[in-house]
C-alpha cells in the first residue's frame, strides 16, 4: 500500500509546523531561564556565545569527561555555563 505523493506532502507539511512550534517552544523555555539568571545584558558576539553553548550542551550529554568530575572542574564550567545560558535567550528571539 502505497501512500500518493499528495498525502507524503500533507505529511511532511504537518510534521514541518510540529517542529517548528517544539523549536519555539524550547527556544523561549531557555530565554526564560537565560533572562532569570540575569543573562539578558550580557554583551558578548554571537559566536562566542554559541561556543560556550555547545560546551554546555556536550557537558550535559557526556561528551566532556573532564568538566564533570571533581570540583575544580564543575567550578570551571559554570562560568561557561552562564555564558551559554546567554546564547539561549538571543536564539529564542530568532527562532
């Protein structure tokens, strides 16, 4: 059973908007923990910003060993955790 192309179309339209609406929806949840740790006047480039957030994001998945271990490590990081937190309140604006 085949589906028409049509149907494929209506499909990936619809899947398209649940994306979108899930991409807003974390992008505001982030700015709103950005904006209440005092991140909103932060000036600091966008790339920079977006570096310091996949740092946060790798630490949370695992992907840093280091920065999860003892508390030097977790004291280093949470400068850097603060700077990434920023980048999550610039992005909820553009997404």
């Amino acid at each position: 059973m085949k589906k028409p192309s049509s149907r494929i179309r209506d499909e990936i339209a619809r899947l398209q908007e649940q994306l979108k609406v899930a991409e807003t929806r974390e992008a505001e949840r982030i700015g709103r923990i950005a904006l209440k740790a005092g991140l909103g006047e932060i000036e600091i480039e966008e790339a920079e910003l977006q570096a310091a957030f996949e740092q946060l994001s790798k630490r949370f998945r695992g992907g840093q060993g280091a920065t999860t271990g003892g508390k030097k490590g977790a004291g280093d990081s949470s400068g850097q955790a603060s700077d990434a937190s920023g980048a999550g309140a610039g992005s909820a604006g553009e997404a």
